[in-house]
C-alpha cells in the first residue's frame, strides 16, 4: 500500500502545474462549500434567534384551531382555565423546556385622547414573558428596560404606533377592547416604554400586564390565548414539540373536546421558507461542488492514462495484475480529492475566522447592526471532505479500469 | 531439460481486408540454460514469435509449453501471474519507470509482481546492482541515465525474480554498436552466472555473433536453428 502511494505521489508530482491546477480547483470547491455553509448558517441562526428571542417563543401551544384564525385574535377559541392547568402541569415535568409564557392577545382600540387607531395587544406576566423572549428588554428603545415597564397599569407601544401618534413615556393613553360577549370595556395605561418592531407577524404588538388583560376583558378564571415556550436547545426544538404533543394530546382528549395545538416557530414564522431555501441553495452548491470534483479528476485521470500507455504495458507485462494497475490509479485519484480536501479545509477555516475577526455586520428587517458571527460544525468538514473524496475515487474508477483492462502489446506499441 | 516446446505454432493476425501470418507452423525446442537469438529480416515475425513465448499474445493454432505450462490455456490475470513468476523481459526503449530510481526500478518487481518482505528485496536489488555494475548509480533516476546504463537497470529488473527465461525483443536496436556489444555481454555473463535462458531477438550481426544458437526466421517460418560459438 505504501509503494502504491509512493508511486502515485510521484506520478502526480511529475505533472506539476496540472496537479497543482486541480488541486487549486477541488480546493476552491471546498472553500465555497464551507464559506457558503457557514454564512448562511449563522445567518440563518441569528435570523431565527431574532424572531424566537424577541416574540415567538422556541414553540406555542393554542386551543386547536386557534392558529388557523390568528388573524382575527378570536377569544372564543382561548385555552380554558382548565386546559391550561393541564398544559402548565405537562410542561412543569418536561426536562428541555426552559421556560413559558401565558398570553391572552386581542384586538383594541388605542386612543390618546387626540386619536384612536387599532391596536394587537399581547396580555403578559412581565417574568415569564421576559424568560421566554429574552430580547425583550433590549427591544425596548426607550423607557425602562426591564420587567419593571409592564407593571400593572403601564403599557409598552410599539415604535410605529408610538411615532406616528407622537406618543411619549408618562403619556396617558386608552385601550378600549370588546370581549367575548360582545360588551365594551375599556381602562387608561401609562406608557412605560417604546416597542422596537421585529421582523414578522407578532413583531408589532404591544404589551401589558396579564391582569389588566383579565380586567378589560372581563375574562372568569385564567383564560389564556397561546403559551410560548422557550426550550434549552433550539436545534431539538421539533423533539420537545413531538414530546409536549405526547404529553398533552391523551389528556387534552380526556378533559375537553377540542384539544391543544403545538406549533414550532419554523410553523409559526414566514422566516421558515427563508430557512429552507438556504438549504435548498446550500442542496445545489454542494452539487457543484461535487460536478467540479468530477470533472477536474476525470479530466487529469484520462489524461494519466493516455499519456502512460506505454508504462501501463510495461508494468502488465512484467506481471503487474489488473487489480494492481486499478488500484495505482485509484490512489492517484485518491491522493489528488484528499489533498485537494485538505487544503480546501484549512483555507476555509482561514477565511472564516478572518472573516469573525472582520466583525461584519448587517441589517435584516427592522434589526440593524447584526454581527455576522460565521461559525463551522466538524460535521459539515467532514460531510463536505467525505464527499470530494468519495467523488475523487468514482471520477477515477473509470479510467484506471480502462488501464487495467489494456493487453500489454497493444499498450507497448503505442507511442 | 527442456524449457519451450512449440508445435506447429501459428498466429495470423486478421486486420480488416487481409489476414498478415505472422508466424506460420513452427516447431522448436529451447533447452534451459540457452543463450538464442531469433534473427530474420524485418517483417519474419521475431516480435510475434517472442510475444507467444512471453505470454503477451495467444498462438491462433498449434501449442506452445513454456516451463512445462500451456500457455495458450492461461486467462488474462493468470497470464499475468504467469509471466511475474516466470519470465523477465528487456525492451528495446528500455522501459524504465520515470517515477522510480534505478534502485526502485529494480525493487519494483518484487514489491508489485511478487510481494517480497523489505529485507529480502533490499540483498536481491543490491546483488544485482553489483553484478551488472550499477551499484554507484542507484539512486538516479531514469532520465540521469544513458542509454547502455538503462539497459543495465532493465536487465538487472529482468532477473530480480530470479524467472527461468528472459526475453529481449532487439535489446541492443537503441544502443550504439559499442554499448551494444557491452549489454550482449553482460546478458552472457548473467547467463553464465544464474544459468537463466536468455532469448533475444536482433538486426545487428555483430550481436548474432555473441548466440550461442541463431534461429533464423522467413516470413513466418522457422528456417533453421543452427549452433555458433559466440
Ligand atoms: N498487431 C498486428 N496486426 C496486424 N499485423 C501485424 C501485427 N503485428 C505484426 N503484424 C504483422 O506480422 C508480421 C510479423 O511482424 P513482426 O513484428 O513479428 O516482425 P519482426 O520480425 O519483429 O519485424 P522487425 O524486425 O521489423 O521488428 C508483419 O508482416 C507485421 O506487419
Ligand atoms: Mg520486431
């Protein structure tokens, strides 16, 4: 085995600029690949951090059917008090959930004496809340940020609402709700904070204290709209979701008629296509990957070939069995995709702890000064090294059969 | 003992219109130990006759034993295993391996015909380094070498399996007359020393001069085999 990659290193040693050529061009394949992952996965990663982190939760838990009319913030399609009690007590004894918040959401109007205009609201214990959606106090642009701004009887305004009504910290504003019955309620807020927006649906409600939302909807018992839940590691957020949905559905069953809904914020999010369709762009940029592996090892293996002729009939003469001769060529292929590999992974590493040094950031949305932090799993090396590799051999497999298939005269008489 | 037997051995090669008969019901015997040379204007079949005798090429008639196998029977991988085992070849270009010193050269059928241990191929490269007098020169590389010390080395790989024959089509065509006759020699030396059958094939008369029998081909067909004194 060792005299076999002797030989096959020295063969491509002997064609210096052609190796050097196609190991530059596997090796930039590489790097593409990698440089290409790792952006866009962190992109994706940080895109997906902003939205779970600032609104949405990691998952959300509705009365089934409620999701299907969000739109509208029905409260007639709420958890009851006793649906709740059974989704609290589910999540209380499952290990990966780190925390969750209750929220009733509605519809109202909000009014500054002045003017009136509509508004979604989102009814929040301040702790859960900001356990959930730990962005949360940093999205708060002015007033107090911390839980502190949704004591009972402040409100948090988001920006947009806030700038075009002028609205200031301390103002005094009405929010003004019809409930479930169809009767009007309405109750005066100090304005405690305003709301930076983010990107997607949710991304510009307003905020106030649980209670309040009780209060100005008359609501009997603990009547909740969604639970979001915040699990301790997003990569599994679908196993938690499938967990909870073991958990809840039997009991749901049990105790009411219409049962619970469990949704993951790839469900929730219209990111969620942005999502897939990195991974569909990441899918074909692989494919190219694997056609310039392709094409460069079979085109210099073919050319091996046919300039060696004549020592391929030398060694076949001598008695070199065609196994032999197949397998000279494979390493040589070998040799030229795991070389290619590594120099591809070492650049690419390079670049991308340049480009952490360069500290780039970006704007997506309403969320400027985005740091683009790129980063590389060992697996996505490995796939990525695996299959330039288990391209260099295919690539190879034909020409070196060819090799190995030539009769030793005609080969030594060729010239 | 007897090394080749030939019996009405023919091969025709058919190309497209005509059918060319290369070599045309010839029948001989080589004792081991022999030091003959094919000879016969260009064209008489000395090439094709070698390539049976070497197991490149298959007889179209007739039978052929070489060290009491035949031949003729041997698939394409046995052939190969054949031909590692048994018989050494010198080419007229030499052939050398560019990649390779004149030491690995010589090694490299040992380590990729016959798998030999490190130790064992090492005493048998050196060995016959020393004997065709090539020992200051192993670490070259092909192109380093001139013409008569390439032959050397591909004379020096021919017997490092230790084969019972060798065969060398025109050995000496690429060599000038003086280097030549130095390579005959040594080939006879080698002969004298290993009792290894040499059978070559050649133009040149001063060579012919050096075999010990001459084996004389026209158009295909066995003239006579005469003994000379070399
Ligand atoms: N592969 C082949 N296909 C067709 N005809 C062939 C082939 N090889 C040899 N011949 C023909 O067979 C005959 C014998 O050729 P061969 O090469 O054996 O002669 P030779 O004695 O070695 O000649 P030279 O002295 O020129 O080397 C020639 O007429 C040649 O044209
Ligand atoms: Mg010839």
């Amino acid at each position: 085995m060792g005299n076999l990659f002797k030989i096959a290193l020295r063969n491509l040693r002997r064609y210096k600029r052609r190796t050097a050529l196609t190991i530059s061009l596997i090796a930039f394949g590489v790097i593409f690949v990698l440089v290409f992952v790792s952006i866009t996965g962190s992109f994706k990663q940080l895109m997906i951090t902003q939205i779970t982190d600032s609104y949405l939760g990691d998952l959300q838990i509705h009365r089934r059917g409620y999701v299907a009319s969000i739109e509208n913030l029905p409260l007639n399609l709420n958890l009851t008090p006793a649906q709740v009690s059974v989704i609290e007590k589910g999540l209380d004894n499952i290990q990966e959930v780190e925390a969750r918040s209750e929220r009733i959401k509605f519809g109202a109007l909000f009014s500054t004496f002045a003017e009136t205009t509509n508004i979604r609201i989102n009814g929040v214990y301040p702790e859960k809340e900001f356990a959930t959606c730990p962005r949360m106090a940093s999205r708060i642009i002015q007033g107090e940020k911390g839980i502190g701004a949704l004591q009972k009887g402040k409100i948090l305004v988001p920006e947009l609402l806030a700038r075009g009504f002028k609205t200031k910290i301390g103002d005094t504003v009405v929010v003004v709700a019809t409930n479930k019955d169809g009767s009007v309620n309405g109750k005066t807020f100090v304005v405690s904070g305003i709301l930076e927006s983010a990107t997607g649906p949710g991304g510009r409600d307003g905020y106030i204290h649980f209670e309040d939302a009780v209060e100005i909807l008359r609501l009997q018992g603990k009547e909740v709209s969604e639970i979001a839940v915040r699990v301790k590691s997003l990569g599994r957020v679908g196993e938690v979701a499938q967990n909870i949905r073991a958990r809840l559905d039997g009991e749901g069953q049990k105790q009411e008629q219409s049962g619970f809904e469990i949704h993951t914020w790839s469900q929730l999010s219209p990111f969620a296509n942005i999502a897939n369709m990195i991974d569909v762009m990441t899918f074909f940029i692989k494919l190219m990957l694997i056609a310039i592996v392709l094409i460069s090892i079979l085109n210099v293996m073919i050319m091996a070939v046919y300039e060696r002729v004549r020592e391929i009939g030398t060694i076949a003469a001598i008695g070199t069995s065609p196994r032999k001769i197949l397998s000279l060529f494979l390493v040589e292929g070998f040799s030229l995709g795991v070389t290619g590999a590594v120099v591809g992974v070492l650049l690419a590493l390079g670049i991308i702890a340049v480009l952490n040094l360069l500290k780039l950031s970006f704007t997506f949305g309403q969320s400027a000064g985005l740091i683009l932090a790129p980063t590389i799993a060992p697996l996505d090396v490995l796939t990525a090294s695996v299959m330039v590799i288990v391209v260099s051999l295919l690539a190879s497999a034909q020409p070196a059969y060819k090799a190995s298939r030539m009769e030793p005269i005609d080969a030594l008489r060729h010239v | 003992m007897i090394l080749v037997v030939a019996q009405s051995l023919s091969k025709t090669y058919a190309t497209d219109s005509v059918e060319v008969k290369a070599v045309q019901g010839v029948s001989f015997e080589i004792t081991a130990g022999s030091f003959l040379s094919f000879v016969g204007p260009s064209g008489s079949g000395k090439t094709t006759l070698l390539n049976l005798i070497g197991c490149l090429d298959k007889p179209t008639s007739g039978s052929l034993t070489v060290a009491g196998v035949d031949v003729a029977r041997l698939d394409r991988a046995q052939a190969a295993a054949f031909r590692g085992e048994n018989i050494g070849f010198v080419f007229q270009s030499f052939n050398l391996m560019p990649v390779l010193t004149a030491f690995e050269n010589i090694e490299y059928p040992l380590v990729m015909v016959q798998n030999k241990l490190p130790g064992e191929r090492r005493t048998r490269v050196l060995e016959l380094l020393q004997a065709v007098g090539m020992s200051d020169q192993k670490n070259k590389f092909p192109d380093q070498l001139s013409g008569g010390q390439k032959q050397r080395i591909a004379i020096a790989r021919a017997l490092v399996t230790q084969p019972k024959l060798v065969l060398a089509d025109e050995p000496t065509a690429n060599l000038d007359h003086e280097t030549a006759y130095t390579i005959i020699r040594l080939m006879k030396k080698m002969r004298n020393d290993l009792n290894t059958t040499f059978i070559f094939s050649t133009h040149d008369t001063r060579i012919i001069g050096e075999a010990e029998i001459i084996c004389t081909l026209e158009d295909g067909k066995l003239v006579r085999c005469e003994e000379a004194h070399g």
